[in-house]
DNA sequence: ATTACTATTTCCCGAGTAA
DNA sequence: TTTACTCGGGAAATAGTAA
C-alpha cells in the first residue's frame, strides 16, 4: 500500500528520524524493509533530492533525519486517513414493519431492563418494541456493520428465579426525525435480517405506522469501531 | 508515497465506501485520481481478487465497496502513523552554562512575570535564569523544534510606563533530574544557540554549576506540533 | 455509455561492481 | 566495511481496441 519511498520514510519517522540523526546503513536498511541495498541507496538518494530527508556523513558513518517536508508529507497521508477513520459515516438501514409477539413489551415491562435502558439510553423507553425486517441486498451486511459498533451495553443479569440476557444498543433516527435506539438483543428468536427499535414514544403512533410500512434507520458509526 | 492499490481504496474509503456501495466508473475513479482507466481497472480487478473490495454490477450501473479486510488494510497504516505522530519524541539539547548580564532576574522580579509563569507554569520560579550556549551540529534546529513545540504561552503586557514583551515555554529535564522550563523571550538580545532555563529552584546550586560546566535537556515534543 | 483485454512503453528493482 | 554507479529483466502504466 505504501511506496519504497512511503515505507523508508515512515521507517525513519517510527525510528525517531524526527527528532535526532539516525545512524543507519544503506544495508541495515535494506535488511529491516526487506529490499535490496541498491534500492535503500537509491531511494535515499532520490529523498534527499525531494527536500524529504537530510544526511550527513560524519567519517565513515551516515546519518540520516527527516526535514520539516518529509515530515509534513507524513502528516498529509495521516491527516487523510484520521478524516476517514475519525469521521463518523452514516449507514442507513431501510426495512418493513412486522408485529411480533410482544417479547418486547414483555421484556420491557421487567424492572430490571427498564431501568438499565433509561439508565444508559437517558429516556424511558414507550413499553414496546417496533420489529424492523431489513430487505434488499447489502442490508444484512450493514446490520451486521451496525452490530459491531453498537457501544450501549445492558449487562446481562440473574437473580433467584431466572437469568436477563444481556444486549447492545446504538442510537439511531428513524424516519430522518426520530431519535431511537436499536436493541441487538443476545437471545433473540429473531433471524439476521430483523431488528428491534425501542424510542421514549409509541413509534406506531409517532409515524401512524402499520404493518408493512416502511420505513429508515440512520445511524453514525465510527468507521474505527467497524 | 501510496502506491495505486493504495490510492484507490484510500479514494473509496474517502467516498464513503464503507458504509456503503458507491456507484463509480473506472472512467470517473482515473479521472479523479489523474490514472489512465485501464489501470483504474486493471487495479480494481486486483483489489477485488485480493479481497479488499467487493463490486458489484447491478445492471449496467457498477458498485464498488470496501470489505472488513480492505478497511482493515488502511486501518493498518493508520495506527502506524498515528503511532508516530502521537507519541512524543524526545529531543535532547545540550550546551554549556554561561553567566548572563542578569537581565533573567530582573525579568522575574517584575510582578508580572512572576505572577505569570506561577500560574502558567505550576510554580515559583527562582528569580534567576540560566543561561546555556547550545553546542554541537544539529543543536540549532533542535532548538527551533523545541521553540515551536513550546506550547505555554507568556501574553505580553503593558502598563503607563512601558511595555513587556511575551514569551513561550516548555517543559523540560534538566540533567535527567530536575523538572524546569525553556524560556523562548520575544524579545531577547540572545543568539539563536542561546536558550534559557527556570526552574523553582536554584538550578546552579542544585548542581553545583560553574560557568562552562556542560548540561542537557530533554523535551518531550509531540510529533505532531512540529 | 461501460469494463477489460492485448500490445507497447516506461519505470523501477536488484545484481554486479567500482570507489 | 560503506555508498552508489550501470544495466538487464520484469513489473506496472498507458494506448489501442473489443465486447
């Protein structure tokens, strides 16, 4: 991915060419990037040409340093990827409403969910979950891209009579004007291509939804987290 | 300092091909990225092959996405980078003391610069500077490297009788023991080999220093202010 | 329009070797 | 030892063109 030029220059800078004259042969150099001497040589001939490097040979040894330019011609490429990294993208997931069987509200309506989610989500959830199934091609791959970066954890949970799974949630706008948060829960009958969206209202009422309609999930995902 | 394969996914990654399918001609992609089409092709073939993207023609439209190993890819450069760029260097500076006109300690009895570095600096400065001529090649772009990275600020000041000039610190060791900081005046009448030392305590005491007596500093300096 | 083949040129890596 | 030249082979880029 990097050029013979990319890779000494990067190798210098994580050798602390930054700061200091790196002693360093044509040879050693060549040993550590896996090419041949006569290429270190010419490719530090050719940086120290573009104003990227500079050497000094001090009697028999050589040392080498990145200028200001070489320096700057890492950051451009940093710069470049810190933006794509850095810069949350916005994955949009379309699908139809289905009524399930109301495990949702059942679970909803447990003390101990109903707490955790106001707890982490910062609203009461509306006692019922709406049942999403994504359709058309590339949207389980983006469920799955979503799944991975949902960072909202509700810990799983046991007590005398029985256990709570576990589940990740991420924030999400349905309909480009609701804020909601989609549930991943751990045991869920459900198959891949159905998720389940929990809001502080009644999403059925909010959008006077029936089953069938359609209807978007945006989401801003951290392509660091993916 | 990309090689192409490495331009491309970059440019896709740039678009947006991520989270998403993007709809682009290898006309286009050659077009943006200044390549012949044949090689836009040729190199999306490759990338394809390789497992780093995944395409798709839907009808005569064609779409192009990163998968998790071509994001991986570019991740793997990233935290490169990142590491070098956020990960301070050291850079050590090293010159011999010599006595000044004492103009150091007239400046930090003036109530505005004592109070100043105090709150800037965390502590009572000495009222004293050390002086130290910096020795040796290389030692005056160090300086200057360590003046721009100098990142606390003196503002300048004026009252009915006259004006006083600004200054930028840093932190930095002293003889690998003593925690001081670099003055850079604005104004000083010092050449550019010269830099000055303060410290809570009387540098020359605690090591029992002489005029010629040789010392050093270590800065720590992020790559990326340089 | 589009992608991608084949042919040609250009460029770059590394072997041999001088200094 | 060290760096860096010349040069031959091969990879990689573009041109031409088919589908």
């Amino acid at each position: 991915m990097l050029t013979i030029k990319g890779r000494i220059l990067l190798f210098l800078a994580e050798q602390g060419g930054i700061a200091r004259e790196l002693p360093i042969s044509t040879v050693k150099l060549a040993e550590e990037l896996k090419i041949s001497q006569q290429t270190a040589s010419r490719v530090l001939i050719e940086l120290e040409r573009a104003g990227l490097i500079e050497r000094a040979g001090i009697g028999r040894k050589h040392v080498i340093k990145l200028t200001e330019e070489g320096l700057k011609e890492l950051l451009e490429m940093y710069t470049s990827l810190k933006r794509v990294f850095e810069t949350p993208v916005e994955v949009e997931l379309e699908g139809y409403v289905f009524s399930g069987l109301g495990e949702g509200a059942y679970y909803l309506q447990i003390p101990y969910y109903a707490r955790k989610f106001e707890e982490k989500l910062g609203f009461k959830p509306y006692p019922g979950t709406l049942n999403i199934r994504l359709t058309g091609r590339d949207q389980v791959l983006r469920r799955l891209m979503v799944e991975k970066a949902a960072d909202i954890e509700i810990e799983s949970f046991s007590d005398e009579r029985r256990s709570y799974g576990g589940a990740k949630c991420i924030r999400a706008l349905m309909n480009g004007e609701e804020e909601v948060a989609i549930i991943f829960a751990e045991r869920t009958h459900y198959p891949k291509e159905v998720v389940e969206v929990i809001a502080p209202i009644c999403l059925r009422e909010r959008f006077k939804l029936r089953d069938g309609d359609k209807v978007t999930l945006k989401v801003r995902v951290s392509p660091i987290n993916l």
